[in-house]
C-alpha cells in the first residue's frame, strides 16, 4: 500500500483552490501541461530519495526521473511506513521551494502562501457552526459559515444562504440567500439546488419562475433529492408551470418510492390503481400502498380503507374500511372529515358498526398495523 503526495508550483494564471475538490480539479488541469526547464521537482525527487533510499520501489517519482518531460505537477508515492517519516521532510522541502503540497490520505493541502486546507479541520468547523445553530447561538454559526462559505466549502455556502434567508444571525436578505445557494449549487450541493428550486417554485419571496424551478428541481432530483422529486412529481401530476404530464409524474414518484419515501409510495400505488401515467394495474397498487403503510404512513391506511370500501383489489369489507378510515385520520381534521363522508357511523349497522369500532381498537392497540390487519384478515397482496 501506498502513500501519495502531489506536488506543484501555483502558476500565476490560477488562482489558489479553496477547497480539496477543486484542489483535485486544479492538479488535474495541471497534469496536462508540461514545463521542460522545470528542475525544481526533480531536485526535490532526488533529495526526497536520498534521505529515503529507494528499496523495491518504496519511493517512486511520476515525472522526469523516469524519463518523461517534468511536469506541472509531481505524484510521489511512498510505502506506507515511509509516509510518516517523509512527510515532515517533504513538506520542508516543498516550503523552501515554494511549492504546494497536497496530502492525499490525509486530505490535506499545505500551499506555498502558507495556507493550510484540511478536510479534518473544515469538518470540525461545521460540526461546530451546527452546534451553535441547534443551540440558537446564530451569530456564531453565522461568522464560522460565511468564514467557511468565503473559502469555497460548499455545505457553508448552503447553511449560510439558509441564515440569509431566515434571518438568524443576521438580516433576512433573500437576494443574498439566492446568491449563496447558487454558489453551493455550481459546487454539486444537492440541497442547495433543492432550495433554488423550491424558492422559484413558491414565488412568496422571490419573483416566481417555474422554468427555473425545474430546472433546479431536475437536476436535484436526479441526484436523488426526494423532496425534489415529490415536488417535480406533483408539478407535472397537476400542470404546475409545465404541462400536465402523467407519466413522467409516475416516473419522479417510482424514483422516490424505489428510495423508500413513504408518501411517494403511496402516490405511486394510487398512479397504479387508477392507470395515471402508468399501466393499470391492482396488484402493483397494492403492493406499493402496502410499502407505504409499512412505514406507518397513515394515508396509505386510508387509501386501503377506501379500497375495501369499493372493493377494488379485494373484497368489499365495510367493516375494515370504516376502521382504516378511522384509525388513519387520527389527529388529522381533513382526513378525518373525509372518511365521515366516505364511510358514515349511519352508514352501518348497530352490530357492523360496534365490529368497526373492536378493529379500531386493535389497530391502535398492536404494536404493527399492518401485521394486526393481515393476521385477521389475510394477506394484503399476493405479491
């Protein structure tokens, strides 16, 4: 096993990185280019092996000491009980020659204008700023963001664009918020393209703009943000700023669904049941809304309460339906006006009624719902 260090000289038409990925990405544009009356990397190299003499391969140099034209940039990989002793000597090294050092392993990079970037530190910040959040401290978390967020950390940028938003820890500014959410965004951070999205989407604090809005959306939602694809599902479902567009409205629920997003699932079981953007199909309703259900979702009780009620997929059973309508719309006044009109107390009779009501009592009485349903009354789905 090795241990890897790169090596460069910061060329004067780049700027310093100020994050490890675009520490990567700068190495990489670098490794391109060649520089032929460069000897600083090879006097390096030979002094690096004389103080650590080469055995099978324990040092090896990328770069003109094995024949190829020196470089921008360096590799240097040394076995790995080498790495600590070299380590101090390379980097002595490399500051005496003005030359940066990146330390793979230990995701740290020591620049020639002695700044230190250290993935370990960076982290421990945020853990910081988030505890200060938590604590309601959000003029320190604010001060540890936009420090972070200045020197290109993209979580930072995200967090700070949520206290520009808010107003904790400074004043709402939603412009700025815009402004540092796109900044985490062009870095790859998912939540802040969700933010983007859902700002433009609403339109009660920005200028409302659904082309933008899915675009962010998308592009969240592709990396498996599930609000994002909630979101985008129920766009194209009702032909919010798009054209209704039922199929792909199945296909944005499928994804959330396939990462276990209960009410994704259970909107992509009622898509199944009622042939919206995708084959009828029963079962497969059945099988999605079960899913949903089995993550205590209690609209998916509800969505089975009115199938036994109309017997779609399974026997008419007015007694399960009255139950499930009940036992789903505890604590929720909508639901539950719903299923007093969906399946009335006058509807039943005295005995299927005092029947409907010992189910409801079972069902809030077992530790699981589902198993309590389908130990008294069979299997849900045959698949």
């Amino acid at each position: 096993m090795s241990y890897r260090f790169w090596v460069w000289r910061q060329p004067d038409d780049e700027r310093f990185p100020t994050n490890l990925p675009d520490t990567f990405a700068l190495l990489g544009r670098l490794y391109q280019r060649a520089a032929p009356d460069n000897t600083t990397f090879p006097t390096l190299a030979e002094r690096l092996m004389s103080h650590f003499p080469c055995s099978s391969g324990s040092v090896w140099v990328e770069g003109a000491l094995d024949g190829r034209p020196p470089g921008a940039v360096y590799k240097l990989d040394l076995v790995w009980d080498s790495a600590d002793r070299a380590r101090p000597f390379i980097l002595s090294e490399a500051r005496a020659l003005g030359l940066s050092v990146l330390d793979e392993i230990k995701a740290e990079s020591h620049f020639s204008n002695n700044r230190l970037l250290s993935l370990e530190q960076t982290t421990d910040a945020i853990r910081n700023a988030e505890q200060a959040y938590r604590e309601g401290r959000y003029e320190d978390a604010f001060a540890v963001y936009e420090r972070l967020a200045r020197d290109g950390v993209s979580s930072a940028q995200h967090h700070l664009g949520i206290l520009y938003e808010f107003g904790h820890g400074t004043a709402i500014d939603v412009d700025t918020a815009l402004s540092w959410y796109a900044k985490a965004a062009q870095r790859g951070h998912n939540q802040a393209r969700h933010h983007l999205g859902r700002l433009y989407l609403s339109g009660t604090k920005v200028p409302q703009n659904y082309p933008a809005a899915i675009e962010h959306l998308t592009n969240a939602a592709k990396r498996r943000h599930l609000e994002s694809q909630r979101l985008l599902a129920s766009m194209y479902a009702n032909g919010r700023g798009t054209e209704m567009d039922l199929a792909q409205a199945a296909y944005w629920y499928g994804q959330a669904a396939a990462d276990e997003d209960e009410s994704a699932q259970l909107s992509l079981g009622l898509a199944y049941k009622n042939g919206e953007g995708v084959e009828k199909n029963l079962e497969t309703a059945k099988w999605w809304i079960r899913r949903s259900a089995s993550h205590a979702y209690r609209g998916a009780y509800f969505a089975m309460g009115t199938l036994y009620l109309r017997g779609e997929g399974v026997p008419v059973n007015l007694v399960l339906a009255h139950a499930l309508h009940r036992f789903a719309s505890i604590g929720n006044v909508l639901m539950r006006s719903e299923a007093e009109r969906l399946t009335p107390d006058a509807s039943l009779d005295p005995s299927t009624l005092q029947k409907a009501q010992q189910v409801l009592h079972g069902l809030n009485a077992a530790a699981n719902p589902l198993d309590y349903i389908e130990q008294a009354f069979g299997a849900w789905t045959s698949r």
